[in-house]
C-alpha cells in the first residue's frame, strides 16, 4: 500500500490518502480492453460474412454474446482498478 499523506496532516474531502497495490488490476483493464477490441473487429467481420452466408446466424450471436461479456469484464476490471484508492470521505485531521 502507498500512503499519500503524513500522519497528522490535514485531509480534505476527496484527498487521496491511499493506493492499494493496484499493477495487476492494471494489466487487467489492458487485457480486457485488447479483448474487447479484438471482439468488435470480430464482430464487424461476422456481421459482414453473415450477408454472404460465410458464417451462419448463430455464429453471430455468439460472437455478439462474447462482446457483451467483454464489455462486462471491462467494466468490472475499470471498477476493481478504480477501488484501489482510498480517499478520505470528510475534511479531517
């Protein structure tokens, strides 16, 4: 854990006081995001072949199934990341 102010000091409302290790929840948001990009080409690609019947209908309900997810665990990873810092909830001292 970072601590960001000095025992003693004066805190505001919203001050930082704290950083939880936070590198692998870091690798995650960047992993959920290469996924999710990876996903939208996909699913531009499928949306495509599915006019020229190279890929069946149900193949592109998966894949938009699959975004869905990826949007999901974005999402989820962005909040986790985001519960690391530790702000002070009133002025104090």
């Amino acid at each position: 854990m970072n601590i960001s102010v000095d025992e003693g000091r004066f805190v505001q409302t919203g001050q930082l006081l704290a950083r939880m290790e936070y590198e692998t929840l870091e690798a995650d948001v960047k992993s959920a995001t290469a996924n999710l990009k990876k996903l939208e080409t996909d699913k531009e690609r499928y949306v495509n072949l599915v006019k020229t019947g190279g890929v069946t209908q149900a193949q592109l309900d998966e894949i938009n199934l699959n975004y869905i997810n990826g949007e999901a665990r974005l999402i989820n990873a962005r909040e986790r990341l985001k519960d690391t810092y530790l702000t002070a909830p009133l002025p104090v001292m």
